[in-house]
C-alpha cells in the first residue's frame, strides 16, 4: 500500500510539472509516455543526471556535463540500457574520482 501512494505522488508531480510546462493537459499514463516518447533524449539526460547525482552523492556541476554526454553516447551503442548507464556512470572520470566521507 505504501509503495502505491509513493507511486502515484510521483506520478501527480510529473503531471503537474508537465502541464506547467507546456501548457498542455496530461491525463493518465498513455499520455505520460506518449509525452516521454516525445523527446526521449530528454528524458535519458535526466535519468542520466538523477543517477549520477545518486552516485555522487552531490548535485551535478558544469563540469560533470561532458560526462553526462559521454556516457548518453556510449550507451546509445545498446539502446540505453539501464546497465549501460550504471557501467557508464562507474567508469567515469567524476565517479572515479569522488572521496567518501569518513
């Protein structure tokens, strides 16, 4: 049950995001994917940056953006797969160098 309200408070936040957005009414998951599948390189960068926020425990700066690329080209050679971000975001420059706080 917890799950399912976390769930749909995510989506209603995209919803509302959406519709400020671009003036446009999203209604429902066929329209949220048919918007995603819109421009899914916009969506790719984004899940790309929120992973590698994730893995860097710290926001993402100017200069983290060309890894950003870096790894959105790379993985386009497997069509985006999920693990190709995470094995992108681990051999990176940034994830490499970052200090663990002890």
């Amino acid at each position: 049950m917890h799950q399912a309200l976390c769930v749909e408070q995510v989506f209603h936040a995209l919803l509302v995001r959406e519709r400020h957005r671009k003036h446009e009414a999203i209604v429902g998951v066929a329209d949220l994917r048919a918007a995603l599948l819109k421009r899914p390189e916009r969506f790719l960068f984004n899940l790309t940056e929120k992973l590698m926020i994730y893995a860097l425990g710290r926001g993402v700066e100017y200069y983290d953006m060309p890894y950003v690329r870096a790894i959105l080209k790379e993985s386009s050679k497997t069509d985006y797969r999920f693990s190709s971000l995470v094995l992108g975001i681990i051999k990176s420059p940034t994830f490499q160098r970052r200090r663990s706080e002890s």
